[in-house]
C-alpha cells in the first residue's frame, strides 16, 4: 500500500487531480469558518453546545455533521451541501413518477442527462432559499434561544442578507463539488461531505482526552480498557461495514448466441449485482428528517401540546431508538423499490437473448428478481438501522460525548467509508492503468516442473 501510494504521485496527471481536490477541500474549509454578518457567533456556539448536551446531539445533528459543524456557527456555508442532498434525492424520485423526466433520463442521453443536472441545480438554490429563510426567523427569536439576543439587528434587512449569504454558499459548495467531480479525483459531492465529517475528528479527539485527563488520574473518566474496548470496537465497525457496504448478491446471466449476417454475437456469461446496502445512507437521511421536521415546526407554532410532543420525539429512548429504526427498514425497501425496476430489467434481458439458466423468461424473471431484492435488501436494512442507533446507546453506555461516539456508528462512519473505498477504487484504476501496481498485490503462482 505504500508503494501504490508513492506511485500516485509519480503519475503527472494523477498527482494534478490530488493536487485540485486537496485545493478545493481547503478552500470549502476555509468558508466554514467566515461567520454570517449580524450574528453573535460565541453567543450561538454556547448554545448549541448545551443543547448537544440536554438533546444528546439529534437536533440539527445531521445538518451539523454534513456541514462540517458550520450549521452550529452560522458561517457562510452554515446549510452545507444538504440542499443539493434533498434535491438530488427528490430529482431522482420524481424521475421514476413523472413520464416526462422517466423518457428524458432514459432517451435523452446526454443532453437530457444535463437537463436533470440543471433540474437539479435548481431545486438545490430554491431549497437553499426556503431553509436559509426559515432560519433566519429562527434565529431572530430570543425565545429560541434561552431568552439571548442572537441577532444585532433583526428585521428584513437581516432576513434578505441571511437568505443570500446562506442561498450564495450553498451555490458555490456546489460548484465546487462539481470541479472535484471534473478535475480531481473521486465524486465531489461525497468527497466534501466526508471532508466535513472528518473535519469533526480533532475536536471528538480533543474531548476523549479530556476524559482520559493523562496529567490528572483523579479527573479521569474513562480507563484504559475502556479505550481499548473503544478501539475494538471501532475496528469491528469498520470491518463490518466495508462488509456490508462491498456484500453483493450475484445472479448468473446466460446470453443466447444470435448470428447477424457472418458474425456471431452473445453467448457469453455474465451476472446482476444486487447489492445488500443497496440504498447506502439515503434511509437515514430520511428517518432522521422525519423524526426533526416535528422538532423544526415546533419552534414556529406556541403550542404547548405539540412542542411537548415533538421534543418527545427528540429524547433519547426506546420509542425513538424503534421509531427510527422501523423508519429505516422502511425507508430501505421504499428506496430500493424506486430505483430498481425488476419489470424493466426482465424485459431488458429477454429483448437481446438474457436468461437465468432454471428461470423462464419475462414475468417468472421479474418475480425472482423481486423475492432476490426482498431478501437481500432486510439484513442490510437491520444493518443501517443498528448502525445508525448505536452512537446514541454508545453514548449513553460508555458516558462519552455524542461528538465521540458518533465516530462509533451513524451516518459519519458509512459515509467516510463508503467514500473512502469508491477513492480508492479510482486511483487504483488509473494505477492499473498506467501499469503500476494497486493497493492490492495479487499473489503469481509458481509454475510446477
């Protein structure tokens, strides 16, 4: 591995792509941290500390995570890549439901897949307006915030600055996730979320250890073997999501022999991946703004009833831990119905020769692709409700911060490690391609005399 990695650099157009992405990284890092004009940033930050501590972190805490921690100070990027989130999420829906958007991904080819690009620019800017709009009322009340003035100058001045700031970050994240995508190296999108995540890291070190107070043994809170059960522990977290994340059922593929003319064509054997996490970290992303839109209305509606419920929603529990995880199996075979067509992959197959050898071809095919899809899609829809559960028991049972034990599970793991394997499976193509070696050194056998 270190070897593939000294070769990276040693590829000139590699080393370039490296060289952008890193740039682009650091210039998204660097407007975190530029604060929105009229807002007491220390004031804002106290706050959001201590609800982290009286919520346990599930209040804005996926906005938080995506944004790279810019949401709980109000920069100029404060609503991250979340709205290109939601509207990609929504574009990609509305093309299985709609006949026009359906026709226009699927025969315009690259003209009609820039349409839905531009579709989904759109959707990105609008949403970015609404939500940037919302908070800016949100923050002009000092009821929302423990009776303190979070605003110097409320009013619709504030309100068109807010909305702009917010609606201009989002546009620009945006534009450069997109050069990332074209210049650098790996997805754009996927590669600024987890720089966010990741940014998170030295301040959940710096609070493990506080805890292990190396200097003071009699402040300590947590042992040793307490850390390395953690460790452990996030070992095995890791190792299981790769295995989920990378797990795929194959279905064997025959293609029948056509002769056209003096030529030949199919006969080969090939297969259908159906992966076990099919749907990735979309499930979450939905169970989790349902479970906040209550929350997120409460603060606009003075009613007692309905503030007391959602903020019921809100408490780390058992109702909340089943809740959120039904939603998420929900969510999974919801998702996974959507994007994947078994009627239309039959039909695809048996229009140029494709069978299941011990299957029939056409309805009996779209039948065995949906018993595959239903079996395979319940463990890894288990897997992500158990995934995104366990920061919340980690927490409560090692009497660590959320910030930690986030790393432990959740949304940030499976994003970092998604992200992390589809990078490297990119450089390791353009080594391969350059006939240098991968990551991975394959073992040659030795020939027998």
């Amino acid at each position: 591995m270190l070897a593939a990695l000294s070769n990276i650099f040693k590829i000139p157009d590699l080393r370039k792509k490296i060289f952008i992405t890193f740039g682009l990284i650091a210039v998204y890092r660097l407007g975190a941290y530029i604060p929105t004009p009229g807002i007491d940033g220390a004031a804002l930050a106290q706050f959001f500390e201590n609800m982290a501590k009286s919520t346990g972190g599930t209040l804005f805490g996926i906005m938080d995570l995506f944004s790279g921690g810019a949401i709980s100070k109000l920069t100029i990027f404060a609503l991250g890549i979340m709205p290109y989130i939601s509207s990609s999420i929504i574009m990609q829906l509305l093309t299985t439901v709609v006949p026009s958007l359906e026709k226009l991904a699927k025969e315009g080819g690259e003209e009609g897949r820039k349409k839905i690009t531009q579709y989904t620019r759109l959707g990105t800017v609008l949403l970015a307006i609404v939500q940037a709009f919302f908070i800016s009322l949100w923050v002009e009340n000092p009821a929302h915030f423990q009776g303190v003035q979070i605003v110097q100058f409320p009013g619709l001045g504030f309100r068109l600055l807010t909305i702009l700031t917010f609606a201009s970050g989002t546009a620009f994240i945006m534009w450069l996730g997109e050069q990332i995508s074209e210049y650098g190296i790996g997805n754009g999108m996927s590669i600024i979320i987890t720089a966010g995540i990741v940014s998170r890291l030295p301040v959940a070190i710096r609070q493990l250890i506080m805890l292990l107070s190396p200097t003071s043994t009699s402040q300590t809170q947590v042992s040793v073997f307490k850390l390395l059960f953690m460790i452990f522990l996030l070992i095995v977290v890791i190792v299981a999501v790769i295995m989920i994340t990378q797990g795929q059922r194959r279905i064997p593929v025959q293609y029948a022999k056509r002769i056209i003319g003096r030529k030949v064509y199919g006969g080969q054997s090939t297969y259908i991946p159906f992966r076990v996490n099919h749907a990735g970290v979309i499930p979450i992303i939905f169970a989790q703004s349902l479970l906040m839109f209550p929350a997120t209305i409460a603060g606009f509606i003075p009613n007692q009833g309905f503030q007391n419920a959602a903020n019921f929603l809100l408490k780390q529990n058992l109702v909340y831990s089943l809740l959120y995880s039904l939603l998420i199996i929900f969510f999974c075979y919801f998702y996974t119905a959507i994007t994947f067509n078994p009627v239309e992959v039959s039909d695809n197959m048996k229009k140029y020769g494709g069978f299941i050898p011990g299957i029939r071809p056409g309805k009996p095919t779209a039948q065995y692709f949906e018993y595959i899809l239903n079996r395979v899609t319940l463990p890894g829809a288990i897997f992500l409700a158990l995934i995104a559960i366990s920061p919340n028991w980690i927490s409560r049972s090692l009497h660590i911060p959320y910030l930690v034990a986030s790393f432990f599970g959740g949304t940030a793991i499976l994003i970092t490690v998604g992200v992390m394997l589809d990078t490297m499976k990119q450089v390791e193509s353009q080594l391969l391609m350059r006939h240098y070696e991968g990551f991975l050194k394959k073992g040659k056998l030795r020939s027998r005399r």
